[in-house]
C-alpha cells in the first residue's frame, strides 16, 4: 500500500468510525458490535502509526491529548454568553409571553426544551470540523477547553455531512454528568479517601476544570446542543429546524424538544414534565423557553443580563424529612466556625443528601433546632442543601438542645464571638483548617492563578507540615512535590512552573490573594489604583479609607485589623522578598484612548484579541464586545461578522488592524 492509498484508506476507516460513534453515543442504536468496532479503531490505529503525517485533529483516534495542559487560554465570545431569566412562577411566564407579544405585534411559535442542569460550552465548527470550545465563563470572556471537550465522546469533531450553511457554525450546550456516572465517581472517590462532589453539577464543572484530558475522558462526561446563536444561513429561519439539522449531522441534540404555538401548550409541557423529569438519567430543573424565528429574536434583542427571548421556568425546590443524627462544625480561611446537619441519609432531586448546612448558632436557635429532631430539608439550587424546619410533631422527648463548642475542633484554641457578628471564630492564625482555606484561596484563578494547588494536595502539604503559611508556598521542590500521593514528577513540574509564574501576577491579584476578611476583587482594583503600594495600604487610617469611593467601614476595619498582626506583616514581608509585586506599576504611556470605546472584530493575525484590549485599556480606552452608538471605534481583522454592518448603519469609524496597529505605535495618530 502506497501513502496516496492509505490517505484513501485512513479516509473510510474515519467516516465509517465516525458514523459508528453517531449511532452509538448519540442514536443510542449500534450498528456493530463491540469487537468489530475495536477491530475497525485498531485498523486505522495502525495505518496512522505507519504514516504519522497523515494524522489528522480530527481523527477518532486524537480526541484525548497528550501531556497535560500549564494552563488555560482565555477566549472573547463572538456573540455574548448570557445567562436567562429565571422563574418559579407561572404568571412570570405569562408577563414573558404578553412582553413578547406586544414587542413584535403577533402571536409566536415558541420551542421547549428541558433544563438541563449542567455546564455551559460553547463549540466552534470550521468546514465542518470542530475547532473550538470554551466556557461561558463571564458571558464575555471564557476558558478555552477545547482539549477536555475533545473526549467527550458524544461530541462529533467532523459533522456527518457538508451542508454549507452549518458548515462554519458556532452551538451551544450543556455538558453533564448521567446520576449513573455521578454515582460510579464518587464511590471511586469514596474509595480513595477523596472529598465527594455534591451533584452532577459540580463533577462536571469540577472536571471541565482538569488539566489532563486523559483524567477528563476517564470521568464519562456527556454534553447535548440546545443553542445555536445566530442564524447559521437563509435556508435556516427557525431555531427548532436548525437543531433537527444538527441532529441529523452528527450532533447529540437535547432530548424532547416541542415546539408550542400557544401559552396553553407551553403549560401543558411545563406540567408533563413536574414529576417525568425524575425518571430521566441526568438532573433536569426546569425548562427553557424560547421565541422560535431567529429574525423575530433578534428584534427583540438583549438586555444587559439576558436575552429577551427566552425564560427558564424552573421547578419549585423538592423537600424531604430525614432525622438529624449530630450537628459538626468546620472552619473557614478566615476562621469562621459554620455548623453542619449530619442526616439519615435521603434521596432528593436525583442525590442522596447526607449533610445540610445550618447556618450560624442563632439559625439553629431560631428554628429551634435540636438532636435526633425530625427536619425537613429543602435544595433549591444550592450546592449545599439546607434545613428549613423542624417537625415538631414527630418529637419523642428524647431530643436534645445542641451546645456550640467553645474551642477550635481543628486546633483546639478557643472560639471568640464578636457582639456585631452572628458567627463564631477561630483567631489562631496557625489554625491548619485556615491555613489551608486561605492557601486555596491564594491559589485561586481569581488570584495567582497557581494550576495544581488543588484541594487533596493542599489538605497533604498541611497535615504534613510541609506548609505552614503562603509564602512557603514558593519553597516547594519538584522533588518534594513527586513524593506526594497522586503527584508524578511531571505534574509536579507543571506545579513549580505555574508557582513560578505566579510571581509575575500584579499587585491587585497579590492582595486579593491575601484573603483579606471582605475584600473582594473589587475592593481590591480600588485599593491598589488609590494607594498604588502595601506599605501605603497598611499605614492608612480610618479617615483615609473613608475619602475612597466604595470602601466602607467594614471594608476599612478588616484592613486595619489584619495590619495589626505581626504574623500577618512577616507573611507579606517573606512574600515581598520572594519577589511578589507590592507595588502598582502604572503605565507610562500616552492615554490618547482616554473616554473612547472600542470594538473588534473579525481574527487579528498580530495579536490575540484579549490583547489588543489590553493594549486599548492601557491607553485609557475601554474595550467593548458589541457595537452600539457609544462605540468610537470598531477594529476590523479578517472575516469581520454582524459588528462590521451594524457599525456602517450606524456609522461608527472603522479602522483595520493595521491601522489600529499604527496608531498605537504613533501615540493616536492612524
């Protein structure tokens, strides 16, 4: 066989293995068997060792990379992510429907989909091959984890067919966890004395959030398409059609989709669905509903949170009475002592519910709630479900009162109280339970961004007493990071590169990551930009942080008080001369952007996009995702999309990127 005939080939083996995995993972109908599929994978398996230039990204043989990743890319959606309108109320639905009406003057046609409870992604099709997918991240902006989402099996990387108008596409979805898989993965986690994840939610977030995509494929993700978010082509008017095409093209579309031409049949689906959703294999609460005509969603547009054309209903919060066997307390970074309910176990919304948080010592007082009482439990979309009541009727007299401990379960020192708060603390600053809490945080994306600093090994590098406070963070050693469990010696390489770098993160993220009680990233830009150094920060005093616009009295007093501790002042000192920024490094640059908006659009072949916004924001600008009349200037690279025709209408000044490029080399002169 010569290259040109194994092209030809590794060409058929491909489609016809592709063909195989639509009807498998998506048609749930297998054409072969397990064998002759293994057989078949095998073929081209060999064919692609033998000639390993002919290897494609999207062969089936490529959908689980290599070495794990340092990091992920942070991509601009082409069109916002936004979250929808929630409601729990039917008459909520009604007022959607009359807004609706009346904006476009007519009844509509309106498609219903079940609300899957999963995780947002966006997915990128070129010549109907996918090349893309991100997170919703924050609407705007979002990870780039097109690798993890390369694994999940239900997900085509090349469509079944060449329909031009899909060919180039973006569609949205949910990717989930099955109850099975959910169940399979904690017993697994259960089993290696790892903490559980506490629905499918969060394991299919948590896992979207690996590094490796070879501990990704092993998890049995599984994702369905319900949003395509613009108009793929002329022949595609309605969003219902354009789905039943994706289906058709290789795509796992989400399952009982109706199309509903009036209120009264979208209720009767609401209620079809009340009780039939717990029978389904993956978590469903609520529905979504959406106008149908992609013309007649885009005149009714946006608002700055949501689209105006679409609502979740979402079931009203399921309930169950268990009996509460003891109440335990845990510690937070920042010493708050917060009581949990130990339950009989109960099954409530797909999960068996063990633990449900209670609050504060003057909830359970509240409620009066006591030991081996009868409680009803409520999870309306928290994580962690609560305790809403007590069933007082069901009391034997053998109840008892709970007591709030007096001293540290962690580390023994005693809990303090302060009049204002409702909540206990653990002041010990040496408290194993805070400083593993406040090296988390430290370690977040939202601060020094250090890939690998997770849970498990956190929980390892404390009990050990191999760290004691963050700056021993950047005393860590390949070597000693290889010795621990579940740690091989490139992960723990990977971990001393991203310590490394985190170095380099600027004084906002550096305070953040001091966990400070109160300061949020906000308050933390805030701080920075008006003292621009630690040493300013922690000598201010109360009146200085009062002329601060958004730095209240709490806010000022956290500050005041964590200066006060000496232990607190050497963390920061070691820090500093282990080369952390302390100091806001204004730009010297002209601001010649000052008060103007700018948008992109189109690829930008010198630069990334998030980039070229950083540059605009450093000339005093500020970068917008969509063109609107503020918009002073729209940047135009290659296949520019919808901003460039909205920007001619409504005559917003439009400069390629050479010119922009120009411009910024000339201090604002294109």
């Amino acid at each position: 066989m010569n290259k040109r005939e194994a092209k030809q080939h590794i060409d058929r083996l491909r489609k016809e293995i592709n063909k195989h995995n639509y009807h498998y993972y998506v048609l749930n109908q297998p054409l072969i068997g397990d064998y002759e599929y293994d057989q078949l994978y095998k073929k081209l398996q060999d064919l692609e060792n033998k000639y390993p230039d002919l290897i494609s990204p999207e062969s089936p043989t490529q959908r689980i990379g290599g070495q794990p990743l340092a990091g992920f890319k942070t991509i601009e959606h082409s069109v916002r992510m936004l979250s929808l309108d929630n409601t729990y109320s039917e008459q909520e639905v009604r007022d959607f429907d009359t807004r609706v009406r009346k904006q476009l003057g007519k009844r509509v046609v309106y498609e219903v989909t079940l609300k899957v409870d999963g995780v947002a992604v966006a997915l990128h099709y070129r010549d109907s091959v996918f090349k893309l997918g991100a997170t919703r991240g924050d609407g705007v902006h979002g990870d780039d984890i097109t690798q993890n989402l390369r694994t999940i099996r239900s997900l085509p990387l090349r469509m079944l067919s060449k329909d031009r108008e899909l060919a180039n596409i973006e569609v949205r979805g949910e990717v989930f966890l099955s109850k099975k898989a959910f169940t399979d993965l904690n017993r697994q986690r259960e089993k290696q004395g790892m903490p559980l994840f506490a629905n499918p939610r969060n394991a299919a977030a948590g896992t979207l959030k690996l590094l490796d995509a070879r501990e990704v494929a092993h998890r049995g993700l599984d994702m369905f398409i319900h949003t395509v978010p613009r108009q793929p082509g002329p022949h595609y008017h309605s969003h219902y059609d354009t789905l039943v095409a994706l289906g058709t093209n290789g795509f796992k579309i989400i399952p009982h989709i109706m199309q509903c031409k009036s209120l009264d049949e979208v209720f009767q689906y609401i209620d079809k669905w009340r009780n039939a959703r717990e029978a389904l294999e993956y978590a469903v609460d609520g529905l979504v509903i959406k106008v149908d005509e992609f013309k007649e969603r885009e005149r009714l547009g946006y608002t700055i949170k949501s689209p105006r054309w679409a609502i979740a209903y979402k079931y009203p919060a399921r309930q169950a009475v268990t009996q509460l066997q003891s109440i335990s307390v845990q510690v937070g970074r920042t010493g708050r002592v917060t009581p949990v309910a130990n339950l009989d176990p109960v099954l409530l919304s797909g999960t068996t519910v063990a633990h449900a948080t209670l609050h504060n010592e003057d909830e359970i007082r509240r409620k009066d709630i006591r030991l081996n009482d009868y409680v009803i439990i409520e999870k309306g979309g928290e994580i962690i479900p609560k305790v809403v009541g007590v069933v007082k009727e069901r009391r034997t007299g053998k109840e008892k009162k709970f007591k709030f401990p007096k001293k540290c379960p962690v580390c023994g020192e005693g809990l303090v109280r302060l009049p204002e708060e409702a909540d206990w603390r653990c002041v010990n600053k040496s408290c194993p339970a805070q400083i593993k809490g406040a090296i988390l945080h430290f370690a977040s994306r939202q601060a020094m961004d250090i890939h690998g600093l997770g849970y498990s090994l956190v929980n390892t590098l404390v009990d050990s007493g191999i760290v004691k406070s963050l700056d021993e963070v950047y005393r860590l050693t390949a070597a000693v990071l290889a010795d621990q469990e579940r740690m091989g010696t490139k992960s723990a390489q990977n971990l001393i590169a991203s310590i490394e770098k985190s170095k380099e993160k600027p004084f906002e993220k550096v305070l953040y990551g001091l966990g400070i009680p109160n300061i949020g990233m906000n308050a933390s830009h805030v701080l920075v930009e008006s003292f621009g150094s630690i040493d300013k920060i922690s000598q201010a005093k109360h009146e200085d942080f009062s002329r601060i616009s958004g730095i209240g009295d709490i806010i000022a007093q956290s500050i005041i008080d964590y200066f006060k501790s000496k232990k607190n002042r050497q963390v920061i000192e070691n820090l500093r001369r282990i080369g952390l920024n302390f100091v806001h490094k204004k730009s010297r640059t002209t601001l010649f952007l000052a008060g103007k908006t700018l948008v992109f659009t189109g690829e930008l072949e010198s630069m990334k996009r998030a980039d070229a916004q950083a540059e605009v924001r450093k000339h005093g600008g500020q970068p917008a995702s969509a063109v609107s009349k503020q918009t002073d200037l729209l940047v135009c690279g290659a296949n520019p999309g919808s901003k460039y025709n909205k920007a001619k209408k409504l005559g917003v000044r439009i400069i390629s990127e050479k010119e922009f490029l120009k411009m910024l080399k000339k201090g604002g002169k294109a």
